[in-house]
C-alpha cells in the first residue's frame, strides 16, 4: 500500500514504519497520523509480523504536532473532530509490540508517540519534551498521563510547566527510555531487540503488554490477579507445552502461536 508520509517495510517478522516528513521534521499532521494508524492495522492484521518498530530520521523522531494545521482550528473544530482522539485510539489498540527507536527531537505529539510504543530505545542524541505551553495549549495525545507515570509528578510538572527538554541520558536515568545507544547504532539495536521479540510466542509477547499496561490503569490487587488469569490461560497453549519441553530437552523452542 502506498503512503505518502511514513515509509513501511515487512522483513523477517518485524514491521519497520519510519515517519517520512522531513521538511516539517516529521511533525504530525493528520495525514501521517491516518496514514500510521492504518501502517499499524495492517501491521496486526499481518500473520507474518510479529513485532513493530517506530522510527523517524537522525535529526527528528517527530518534532510534535502539525502547528500550522492546529492553527485555523478553533474549539468547536477540535472539540467535534475529537483532535487526535481517533488516532490515539488506533495506536492504543494495536496488540502486537511496538518499539519506538528515537533519534534526535521527540517533541510534543512526538514525545507523546513514543511514550504510546510499548518501550523506547534512544540514541544518544535524543531530546524529549512536551512544550505545548509555550503554544499556549497543552499535551493533547495523553502526555501530561504517560510522562508523569514514567518520571513522576515533579519532573513531568516541570517539563510540562516550562517547555524544558530532556536530554538521553536523564530520558533514561528517569526511567522515560529503556536504554541509550550510540546514534549510528540505533536502528541495529531496535531491530537486534524486535528480532528477539520475534522469536517468541506471539500468544506470550501480546499478553505480557495486556498485562503491564494493565498495572497503569487498575490497582495492585486487580492487576495480579489479570497477570495470574494471564498466566493460567497461556497453559492452554500449544506454545506453552513447546517451551517447556524445549527447555528441559535443552533445544530452542519452535513457537507456533497456537
């Protein structure tokens, strides 16, 4: 399928979905979020993906929302389209994991995408931030929520109260990104961790996401007992037989998804 801001390629299971704007350093406007959402159904929808990866260009993940195509909307526009609503829904639903490898600005709705990836590896010239105040708005695709569960409230307060940037190295010092590599480095390392993501149960890797993102949204009592029901189910799986008996013959499991 042909698309006009982002460029898709399937290769040995895992979906690599680069944002491809780079005169507005890939800011999201709401053709490239359209244009995602469907890269992402397409991408469940594929038997032979099993593992996602977001990327954007070495100067920009995506440096936020379209400001030029925000600028004419008034309240009605936003309130009655529900501005980015439909989108955030779309990538929220995908239940196959997905990798946000980030590389230089992740701003605004690009910080925000990449908090919405299942994990984040950066290189080491990442900036994150959520500068909307300085638009007079705020964060609008769920970054005042996913910051301040990532680095807490007085850390996301400021970031969200002055505009500041966040550098890699306190990205993952925050607990924001999962690790920090060299920028040449970047795409090797997030297709190195979706390959091995790929080489498991698929039935396994979907319901250990169902399963933490459920510890953000419920208590610590109801979350263990999703985690166990989780855990009781996968044992009715041909995948949980192989795995066991793989590793007690001492072999690499063969997972079918079943």
């Amino acid at each position: 399928m042909a698309y006009k801001t982002i460029i898709v390629e399937v290769d040995d299971h895992v979906a690599l979905i680069k944002l491809n704007r780079p005169d507005a350093l890939n800011a999201l406007n709401s053709q490239l979020l359209e244009e995602l959402g469907r890269a992402l159904r397409d991408a469940e929808a594929n038997e032979k993906v099993r593992c996602i990866v977001i990327t954007g260009s070495e100067k920009a993940f995506a440096a936020g929302a379209d400001i030029k195509e925000m600028s004419e909307k008034s309240f009605v526009d936003a309130f009655t389209s529900d501005l980015f609503g439909p989108e955030s829904n779309a990538i929220e639903r995908i239940r196959k994991p997905i990798i946000a490898a980030v590389s230089g600005y992740a701003l605004g709705g690009g910080c925000e995408l990449a908090m919405m990836c299942d994990f984040i590896i950066a290189s080491d010239t990442a900036k994150f931030g959520q500068p909307e105040v300085n638009l007079g708005v705020l964060a609008g695709l769920g970054g005042t929520q996913r910051l301040t569960r990532f680095v807490g409230k007085s850390k996301s307060m400021e970031m969200h109260l002055t505009g500041r940037f966040m550098d890699a190295e306190e990205a993952e010092r925050s607990g924001l990104v999962s690790r920090v590599v060299p920028a040449k480095k970047l795409m090797e390392e997030a297709m190195s961790a979706a390959q091995k993501i790929t080489e498991k149960s698929l039935l396994s890797t979907m319901a250990v996401k169902e399963a933490v993102n459920r510890s953000y949204e419920t208590t610590l009592r109801e979350g263990t007992l999703h985690e166990r029901r989780l855990f009781h189910a996968l044992f009715a799986s041909e995948d949980k037989a192989e795995g066991m008996s793989a590793f007690l013959d001492k072999r690499e499991a063969q997972f079918r998804d079943k």
